[in-house]
C-alpha cells in the first residue's frame, strides 16, 4: 500500500525503495566480486573470492582486456592501506570489518563479498582513487606479480607482467585462476 504526502506517493516499504535506488558506485559494476571458495592450509583458512573486470560498457568489439584474479580479504586490505599512503589525503571508502569468529558462516561470506564489491566499486569511480597503481595492480596482475607488490616495501609501482597464452594476446586472466592462489 502507497500513501501520499504533498501529492508523492510514497512506497509503503521505504528499506525497499532505498535498496532499488540506484547508487553512485553502480557506475562501475563492471567490476564484480564473486564465487567464495574457501581454502585450508593446514591451520590457516581464509576464504577467496573471484575479482572480474570487464571492459565498461562491454561489448564484442572492445579491445580492452577483461581480466580475473583470486583475492581474499588480507589482499582488500593491502589495498585499502596503499591506497591511504599513494592518495594521503583522499578519503577512501571503508572496508568491511574483520571478523576473526564466524567468518565462514555462508550468510556472513556473502555479505563480505558483496561488501567488498562495494568498496572496488566505490574506488574505480573515486575520483582521486580511480587511477592508482595499486589499484590496477590489485584489479589485473597475476599471483607472482601481486604477491611482490604486496611483499615491496617500495612505493614505487610493480610493473605487470603478463605470462602463458592469453598474455600474448594483450591481457586476459593472470595466473590467479589458472595457477592457484597463493597465500598472502
């Protein structure tokens, strides 16, 4: 049921009205976050999610690359952090909490993924964000070059490398999907 105030109508469920407004990072939903899978490592567990990036406003004839990557959520935090010291100054969007018990709770993974999407979202379209190093580092290179990038303690960029069949054709997926995942 509708009501009207100063002749608007009004949804009787306004949660719901919110929810289908559109938000400004809806911008960039060429960039998902999405198939959980959790690992275990003798006593280490962590869950990793699959970060895509689609060309925006992808078609067919783009020449623009499409890359996926593995990353968890130590990895959202490297970027997080890089971010705050590249761009001091800028406000970068939060990230979800760490939740040291009942992370592997499906309701709980679910609303991280979709949180963490938020926040990659939130950065592409951040104008002060959206160009970072870090972030198309985090966003496109494969395991062995993210993981030198997070183990660098210099600020200066890592440069990608792209390996195997689909770097020779100008981007594609980086070794984090077709190579495993390495801890980090």
């Amino acid at each position: 049921m509708e009501t009207m105030l100063g002749g608007s109508r009004l949804p009787s469920n306004p949660q719901a009205a919110m929810a289908r407004r559109p938000r400004p990072e809806d911008a960039a939903n060429h960039i998902t976050v999405s198939d959980p899978v959790q690992h275990s490592e003798g006593v280490n567990k962590y869950t990793s999610y699959r970060v895509d990036v689609r060309p925006p406003n992808s078609d067919l004839t783009t020449t623009q690359a499409f890359s996926a990557v593995l990353r968890r959520y130590s990895d959202f935090l490297w970027l997080y952090e890089k971010l705050q010291t590249e761009r001091a100054g800028a406000i970068v969007p939060p990230l979800p909490e760490k939740q040291p018990v009942g992370r592997f709770n499906p309701a709980f993974v679910e609303a991280r993924r979709r949180e963490l999407e938020r926040f990659l979202r939130r950065v592409a379209i951040h104008p002060e964000l959206q160009d970072s190093a870090s972030l198309d580092t985090f966003l496109r290179a494969d395991d062995i070059t993210f993981q030198a990038a997070k183990n660098s303690k210099a600020d200066a960029p890592v440069v990608m490398q792209q390996s195997g069949m689909m770097g020779a054709f100008g981007g594609g997926m980086g070794g984090s999907i077709m190579g495993g995942m390495n801890p980090g």
